[in-house]
C-alpha cells in the first residue's frame, strides 16, 4: 500500500527528468498566483452556461496505455457538480462538546453504558505508590524487584508522574457524554500537552463509543514510559498531528465485522444478488437510514450522503454497505480520498512525509455509516474539517480538454517506475489501474509546512481500482484511490502523500 502513495514522492524528480511538459503541470505550488487565477472573469457569453458544457466535460473518459507490466484503462463515468465550485479556508478541528451530545443522543440515547479506561487510573497507581512507599520505609523494595533504594524511590519518582497524568474514573464507571481532558507531562511532572476524549461501551449490548480529539503539541514529544511499578521500559513518542476521530459500533457475536471494501453500487440499484441474508434492504434504503442519521445528530447542514459500497468480512460470508458522506460547500462536495479504512492500507497517513518519523500530520477529513438490515450500525469519523471564509464564490476553471492532456501526460511518467525493480530491469509483478469514475469536486490542500491550515480548492479526481498481481507465488491484491488529482484551476498535480 505504501507503494501507491509513495510513487507521488516521486513525481517532482520524475518530472526533472522527463521532457520539459506543458505550462499547466508545472504551475500551481504557489497558493496565492493560483488563487489569482481562480479569480479570472469567466467570458460573458459562458456564465449561464451549466459547468459541464462550459468546460466540455464529455459523459465518460475512454483511455489505454500498456507499457511492459503497466496496464492503465479508463472507461469511466465523469461526475461534475451543478454548481459552481468556490474556493475556501479550511482548518483541522476538534469534536466539540455538543457534537459529541448529539452523536450521543442520536446513537446511545437513555442506554445505560460505562467508562473504558485504555490506562491505570488514579486510584489504582495510588494503591501502587502507597504500597511501595510502605516497601521503602521497611527496606522491603527487593520485594518489588528493585536493587536498591534509590532505583525504588526513583520509581516512585516515575508513579507520582503517572498518577498526574492519569484519569479520575476507573473502567465500569458510568458514562454519560461529556468529554474528559487528559494531560501529557514531561519527565519533571510539567504538563506539556492535552486533549479531550471519550470511551464507552456497553457489555450488555456490545455499543461501543469513542472519541479522541487532537493533542496541543505543537512539537514532538519524546518522553519516558515505565511499567506498573515505575520501572522504565523505554521512551513513548507524541507527534505533532492534527487527526481527531470519533467511532461508534454495534458489536455482534452473530455477525463478523466487515471492513474490506467492495464493489460501488448505485442508490439505485437493487440489493446485489448472490449476498447472504445479512443484507436484504435496497442501497436506498441504506441511503435512507444513513440521511436519517445524518438528521438526528444534527449533521446534515454540513455533510450529505455521497456513494455507497458493498463491504464484507474476512471470509466473505457476511456484507454490509458502506455510506460515504463527504463535507460539502455550498452544495459542491469535498472529494472521498479513497477506501484507506481498510485493514491492510489503515496505515496511510495523507498528508504525512513517511520519510521523517516526525513529520507533522494532517490526515484528510473522512466520514463513513455502515449499514445492515438494522439500520446503522457503525459510525467513523476522522480528522473533522472547519470550513472557514471563500476567498472566491466561482473559480475560473480549465477546460475538460486541458485537464486530459494533463492525464495522458503525467500517467505514465507517475506509474512507469512501478514496472521496474531497483536496477532498473521490468519487474514480474503486474500493475493494472483500472479507472472507473472521474468527479470534479473539492480537495483539501494545506498551506506548505502549515497542518493547521489550508484551502479547500477545485480538483479532479481519477479514481481507480489498482491490482498488482505477483505471478510467482500466486497471489494479488486490489486498492481503491484516486490515481491521479490535478488542479482545476491551474493544471497542476496535487500530491496527496505531501497534503499539496
């Protein structure tokens, strides 16, 4: 997985030693040159005109290449928005305290449900620290493992810190919706860090309910970690991100969880034959659970309903689908980023330069409700966005035939290298990308070294499964993401690895 993001690192030194292309795949790191050009009176004579006649958007995008072990084809529908697509501030942001009320009212309500503590708890380390006090003061510590009395008092050093930093309650006490803070102290006890959080869960009903908002930092943070007893066991790591989320399921000894993506269907289309009787309601219907969902937690003036897959279990024996919403502005939508909740690519960090273990993170806004025949049963939501002020109503825009010249340019000069080993030689393995939907929409770029802030700008989005097949041992795997997004405004590619 890692390899489909990396190749995007590639690009600018793939492009230094590529022919000098065209004027619009060069331009466009400059935030505020583009911006410039969003800003172009559009002629006269097209302003009525709907957005995919004045670009001459065609239905669909017909497209091969082949070249050694690269097979790249696109026979897709092009999706373009009906209104006009604007450009806008947008910012990383908590799960605010009513957010979360509503989420909870709208998915708990009056069920009784207790606190999950992922650490020790402050009266659990005080029963620690009293009991090795007590050892000290008897010259018993050996007891506990020490080797002398300075190691046990600098462990009680390390338990007063834990205890510090550690929450008041206990797992099993009762929990209502109201976000807790936690602390992040360095090795002298000096706070250093915070955020707020929530974890609940019901044993009775198997509900599960989590939120975990964003830490200050605004550096990283290399501190100790010791055992129960104090005892260092080597150094815990905070970054500096920006990806709060929220997570809520229903867990069922009846039925597996479903996490790998499958095919995209149609609102329209019936439910898929050939799935089990774990799912029998239409996409419509799941639609229809999803937007009421949508209505009760009071999210429905900023997200709406987007697409909708099939989704299943390890061993394909039980389906769901899943309902992607998307922010949007103003009626236009912030374009999905791909399936990354799937298990084998969970650790893509959009946004992050995977080259420096400390690069500062911030992951991209997704938003997903899993439903069944019992309506909703799974809800995540990942680094949240707060849309800020349009810095322009109606972008100026490129025609379609630009935009495809783009494509047919840089494809091959982003994905020929996956068809080379290391020294060069082609490789066994086989890449085939299959494109089969290309949307003009919203993508969040950041300002450059900035993850707490950035713009919301019009791109286009050629998403495409990618198999890569390893002939000699007989196995291969399959991704969902977009391939390839270039700027609408100045034709430039956006790299999805570096956030611009």
């Amino acid at each position: 997985m890692k390899r489909i993001i990396s190749i995007f690192l590639l690009l600018l030194l793939l492009i230094a030693c590529q022919p000098t292309p065209n004027e619009p795949v060069v331009v466009g790191k400059d935030q505020s040159k583009m911006i410039e050009q969003a800003r172009r009176e559009i002629p006269e004579e097209q302003r009525a005109m709907p957005i995919r006649e004045r670009l001459g958007v065609p239905e669909r995008l017909t497209y091969s290449y082949h070249k050694g072990n690269l097979t790249i084809e696109a026979d897709a529908k092009i999706v373009v928005p009906d209104g006009e697509l604007p450009i806008v501030r947008a910012f990383p942001t908590d799960f605010s305290q009513q957010t979360v009320t509503d989420l909870w009212n709208a998915l708990i309500g009056d069920m009784p449900m207790t606190a999950i503590v992922y650490q020790r708890a402050k009266p659990e380390i005080e029963q620690t620290i009293e009991k090795l006090l007590a050892a000290i003061d008897g010259g018993k510590y050996t007891e506990y493992g020490f080797a002398s009395e300075e190691e046990a008092k600098s462990a009680m050093k390390a338990l007063q810190k834990m205890y510090l930093e550690a929450p008041d309650v206990i797992s099993g006490d009762p929990a209502d919706s109201t976000l807790r803070r936690g602390v992040i102290l360095d090795d002298d006890g000096k706070e250093v860090a915070s955020n707020t959080y929530l974890y609940a869960e019901s044993q009775k009903t198997g509900y599960r309910f989590s939120v975990s908002n964003n830490t200050s930092n605004t550096v990283p943070i290399v501190t100790a970690s010791y055992d129960e007893m104090g005892r260092p066991v080597g150094t815990a790591v905070r970054e500096v991100g920006r990806r709060a989320g929220f997570t809520f399921i229903k867990n069922s000894e009846a039925q597996a969880p479903c996490f790998i993506w499958g095919d995209e269907l149609s609102f329209n289309d019936p439910c898929p034959a050939g799935i089990p009787g774990t799912v029998t309601v239409t996409p419509q219907r799941a639609k229809e659970y999803a937007e009421a969902f949508l209505k009760d937690a009071r999210l429905d003036g900023a997200y709406a309903v987007r697409r909708v897959f099939v989704i299943t279990d390890s061993d394909a024996t039980e389906f769901a689908y899943r309902i992607v919403c998307t922010h949007t502005v103003g009626g236009c939508p912030v374009l999905m980023t791909g399936n990354t909740g799937e298990a084998e690519n969970a650790d893509m960090d959009f946004g992050e330069d995977e080259n420096d273990d400390y690069a500062e993170i911030w992951q991209y806004e997704q938003f997903w409700i899993d439903v069944n025949d019992s309506g909703v049963y799974c809800v995540q939501m990942h680094q949240p966005l707060a849309i800020g002020d349009v810095v322009t109503e109606r972008s100026y825009l490129l025609p379609f035939s630009e935009i495809r010249k783009i494509m047919e340019k840089m494809m091959p000069i982003i994905y020929e290298t996956e068809a080379k080993n290391p020294s060069g030689e082609n490789s066994d393995i086989r890449y085939e990308k299959r494109i089969n939907r290309v949307e003009l929409g919203l993508w969040r770029v950041r300002e450059q070294n900035r993850i707490d802030r950035g713009l919301l700008i019009p791109v286009w989005a050629f998403y495409a499964n990618t198999t890569e097949t390893y002939p000699e041992i007989g196995y291969s795997w399959q991704t969902y993401l977009p391939i390839l997004l270039v700027n609408a405004v100045d034709g430039s590619i956006i790299d999805p690895q570096k956030g611009y």
